[in-house]
C-alpha cells in the first residue's frame, strides 16, 4: 500500500516536472511491482506442492527481495524529485538499509523453507556456525548491523523527521517482534502468529526509511528540470 501511494505521487511530480529519465525508472519500478505480484502467485502455488525444492525455496526470498526493490526504487525517485535532505551520517542510513535487506531476504527464505519442508524451527538463538544454521545466523548478524546502524544514525542526527523517527520505530520494534516470531514459528511455522505480520512490516519500514534519509542527503533535487 505505501509503495503504491509513494509511485503515484512519483508518477505525478515526474509528468509535472517532465523528467523522461524518471518516467523511465518509475517503469523500472512498475516492473519490480509486477514481478512482486507474480512471485506472490508462485508463494501459492509453492504452498500448494505445485512448485517443488529445491525451486522453491527461492520463491519466497524472490518475492520478498523484489517487493522491496520496488520500494526502494520509488524511495529514489522521490529522493530525485524533492528537495535535498540532509544527515550528518547518509552511510551509515545507507549501511542499515543493506543490512536490513539481507536481513529481510534471509528471514523470509528461512520462514519459507520451514513452511515448505513442514517442520518448526529448530534454531538456538545463539547460533552454532554449521551449514544447516548459517541463514539463521546471517539473519542474527544482519538484523544485528541493522539495527545497530539505524539506531546510531538516529542518535547522531540533529535534525530528525519523519523518516528518522520511522527508522527508529522499526529498528527498536525489530528485536521484540523477532523473538516472539521465533518462539511462534518453532513451535508452528504455518501459523507463527501475528508477530510474523509485525516483525516482516518493521523490517520492511526500516529499509525504505533509511534508504529514504540516505537517498534524499545523497541525491535529493538531482532531477527537479525537464531533460
């Protein structure tokens, strides 16, 4: 819903402002959300055994990793558009949105995988370094980094907006929704609870809101003239 609220609002400054470059991306990110869409129909036809291992497992990072490509994208075309935003630390806004998105990508394909094979999770919360553990503990450090990055970033900011306190919201939400994710998908990875819900939208608000605040001090009013 706000990826599409933020692509029309693109759309609409791009056609005022008659920017061809950005009418070009914003067809880059209406690709982005079709191809959301037709990885949200394979999550179906995964959970129904139509598409089967070792395909589909990637299904569900797939169609994660592109839902928030798509964002991602509207958040720099908006960046492009408005004016210039500042922070006194774009990279590490800039680390915590990487950093979030493998964290969001490794999530996704361990809750996938465990709904696929039908089993909880059998995962310490401290991690042991075996291959059969190590998207978990990518997950952990990922999520860690996040986190770590968006909340300093904050701190060392001294003029917050809306963004800022977005990202915050989401990297202080993310430990609380993931540990009650964890103990709901170990004891039922079909219906982990609505902490799933939770801790998968905070961890998609932390990408974008970040991204936003790099994005705007990096690039904001870069296309504000007809080309």
């Amino acid at each position: 819903m706000l990826t599409s609220f933020l692509y029309i609002a693109v759309v609409v400054q791009a056609v005022r402002l008659r920017v061809k470059r950005i009418l070009l991306l914003a067809g880059l990110a209406l690709a982005f959300l079709f191809a959301t869409a037709m990885t949200g129909r394979a999550v179906l036809l995964v959970l129904g055994g139509e598409i089967k291992p070792p395909l589909a497992f990637a299904v569900y990072p797939l169609n994660n990793s592109l839902a928030l490509s798509a964002a991602l994208t509207m958040a720099l075309l908006w960046a492009y558009v408005t004016p210039q935003g500042t922070s006194a630390r774009p990279t590490l806004f800039r680390g915590a949105a990487v950093w979030g998105f493998v964290a969001s990508a490794t999530g996704a394909y361990i809750l996938g995988y465990h709904k696929i094979v039908k089993e909880p999770l059998q995962y310490s919360l401290i991690p042991s370094l075996s291959f059969e553990e190590l998207p978990w503990a990518l997950h952990l450090a990922a999520g860690f980094l996040a986190t770590l990055l968006a909340v300093v970033a904050v701190a060392l900011d001294s003029r917050r907006g809306f963004w800022h306190w977005a990202a915050l919201l989401s990297a202080l939400a993310q430990p609380a929704t993931g540990i009650f994710m964890f103990f709901g998908a170990s004891a039922d990875p079909w219906a982990p609870g609505i902490q799933t819900a939770f801790h998968a939208a905070f961890a998609h608000l932390l990408v974008i809101s970040a991204f936003v605040i790099y994005a705007k001090s990096r690039f904001g009013g870069r296309w504000t003239s007809p080309t």
